[in-house]
C-alpha cells in the first residue's frame, strides 16, 4: 500500500499532512469489486492533492475562493451516504436541494455564512413544507458541513440553533369533511384531482408527480411506484375514486406521458413539485381567514398520507400487509404515520374494552 494510505476493515484512509494543513479522507468498499475502486480513488486523490499543492500551494479541493457548496454536497453523497441505509431518501433530498436552493449550491466557500441556510429555512416554510420538513433539509446540510469539516475543509457548521422544535400534537389529519373544503378553495382542476389522488393513494408528491400512464394497469386497478422516496417499489392499489380521477385526466391530456403534465401547454413533463404545495398553501390560508380558525394552518400536503394511512391502520390490522400497502421500508416510519384514535382502540379491542 502507498504511503499515506491505511487500509482498515471496510474503507481506505487518505492522511496527509501538507505545509501544516492536515486532509484525510475515506473511501469505503463493502466487497472486492469495491475494494479495488476505492483504492484506486484514494491513490487519484493523493496524487491529485499534492499536484494542487506544487502548483497553487493549496488543495485545489480545500480552497474557499475557487470551491462552491455544490461541490461539498457531491462530496458528501460520494463518500458518505452510499454506506447508509436511508441512502435513497437522503439521494433525493439533495438532488430537490440543488434544483430549489440554486443561490445556495453556487455560493463559494469563502461567502457562505448562516444567512444563507435562514434564506433556505424561511423559503421552505412561506412555501408550505412542514417543520420537520424543513429539519430534515437542515440535518442534511448540517451532515455535508460536518463531513466537510472531517476532510479538510476549514469551514463552521452554519445550520447550528436553526432547527425549529417541533411539536407531534400539532400534527393534525384531515377529515373527509375538511378535504372537501380545501379542495373546492383550489382554482385549477388539475391540481384539485392531484390533492384527492394523494389523498386516495396515500403517495408521496415526490412519487406522484413521476407518475406516467404506462404505470398503470386499469384492469389490475394497481399503479406501479418504481422511483420511491426510500427507493422500494411497489403497486398502489387504485380505488374507483382513483381510476374516475385518471380517467379525466386522460380527457384532458391525451391519456400519454406523465399523468400530472406541466401546466405550460404542450410540453410531456411533469408538474413542478411544488406547485400543489403552493396552491395548497393559498387555500388552507383563506380557510383560515374565513373561518378564523388557526387549525388549517397545521394541516399541511403532505398530511394527506398520514390521514389516508390512518384510515388504513383503521380497516388492516395486519402490520406487514399495511407495510406493504404504504410502501415503508420499516415498521418504525410507519407508525409515525398511523394516527390511532382512541375510538379506534376501543373499537379493536371490542368487548376487551369493556370488561
């Protein structure tokens, strides 16, 4: 092995020590194929780093004036994430991160600073994402600056004191009754059809807006999820509220390409990922207006799928064909998503309640 270069259990180590500036970095193998590729990356990284050094002196990598966040996010899904278990979920996190937070991704090193991710945090909450929505866009930020840190980068870890406390009572489901309401505020018929789908099948918006007609089987009444959010697929049993909603769309947009076509005309792309957020936004804000009732303003989209999941958890008692029918990789994601009344206990337990 070359110097410099320590071979552990599962990953090599790149530790260098140049004009006082110390850089280490791991590249992680799990079989021989891997092994020999990691190698193989450590050696190109040592070799590329001491040539920065010799020409600019200093790390190409590590220099804040030339290097943007961009570049440390890369880094991060590279080296880091491909090892852990929710790599799928965090993948497509960042890949939304870099289409949303444009500013971001392109600010260089030198001038990043805490303003920066408020920027982010204010724009995800005045566009409608949950709390811990937005907690989980600063834990993953907060993992690419640390690991930043690891490998050499002298930069602080800007995401410190804003994650917002959050509150599990202030997660509320929405009833039928209150669906209803918020579907007839909505303006556009697409996108009231968008919000009782999500509702139906208890998808992500994430998984929705990919969706394409040839992943749909009208007879089977199933639609084939292959591009998860945790990287799972499975088939989404489609009630008949479903398939009248996938009928109208076929009225409307020719029953080809993606169902929930982009609104500018002509054009086989799916819908901005956000643009249900916004418009859902706009109406539980007027609900709340009109009614004066705070309430609408926790209910949030992607609250659909915990309601609709609850219901669920109502009518399947059996943990393992529920798992199956949301689409969870494990029990523990699913039970933050059944909200259990204690009506519903009562009922399960029937004459055991009573005894």
């Amino acid at each position: 092995m070359a110097s410099n270069i320590y071979e552990r259990e599962k990953f090599f180590e790149v530790k260098l020590m140049i004009k006082g500036v110390k850089i280490n970095r791991s590249y992680a193998f799990s079989n021989k194929k891997e092994k020999r590729q990691a190698e193989i990356d450590a050696l190109t990284f040592k070799k590329d780093t001491i040539e920065s050094f010799e020409i600019y002196g200093v790390a190409v990598d590590f220099n804040p004036k030339i290097v943007k966040f961009i570049k440390l996010v890369e880094l991060y899904e590279r080296d880091k994430i491909k090892a852990e278990k929710s790599k799928a979920k965090t993948e497509n996190l960042l890949k939304l991160a870099k289409e949303r937070f444009p500013d971001l991704m392109n600010t260089m090193l030198i001038d990043l600073t805490v303003k920066n991710f408020i920027e982010v945090k204010e724009w995800l909450l005045k566009n409608g994402y949950s709390d811990a929505t937005v907690n989980h866009y600063l834990t993953q930020f907060s993992g690419v600056l640390i690991y930043a840190k690891t490998c050499g980068f002298n930069i602080e870890n800007f995401t410190k004191g804003l994650q917002i406390e959050l509150d599990n009572e202030l997660q509320e489901i929405v009833s039928r009754d209150e669906l209803k309401m918020i579907v007839d505020e909505l303006h556009n018929e697409r996108t009231k059809l968008a919000i009782q789908f999500l509702f139906y099948t208890a998808c992500r918006r994430s998984e929705v807006v990919k969706m394409k007609f040839e992943d749909i089987d009208f007879k089977q009444k199933t639609l084939a999820l292959r591009d998860t959010k945790n990287g799972k697929s499975h088939n989404v049993v489609l009630n008949n509220s479903c398939i009248t909603i996938l009928e109208r769309l076929k009225e409307l947009d020719g029953g080809k390409g993606y169902v929930f076509k982009s609104y500018e005309t002509g054009l086989d792309k799916p819908v901005h990922i956000d643009c249900w957020t916004r418009a859902w936004r706009r109406a539980v804000k007027r609900l709340c207006k009109r009614t004066e009732d705070k309430k609408w303003l926790r209910k949030k989209l992607h609250t659909l799928r915990h309601s609709r999941i609850t219901e669920y958890a109502a009518k399947v008692p059996n943990t393992i064909v529920l798992q199956d029918i949301t689409g969870h990789k494990d029990l523990r994601s699913l039970s933050r998503y059944s909200h259990t009344t204690n009506e519903t206990k009562r009922d399960q337990l029937g004459e055991l309640a009573e005894e």
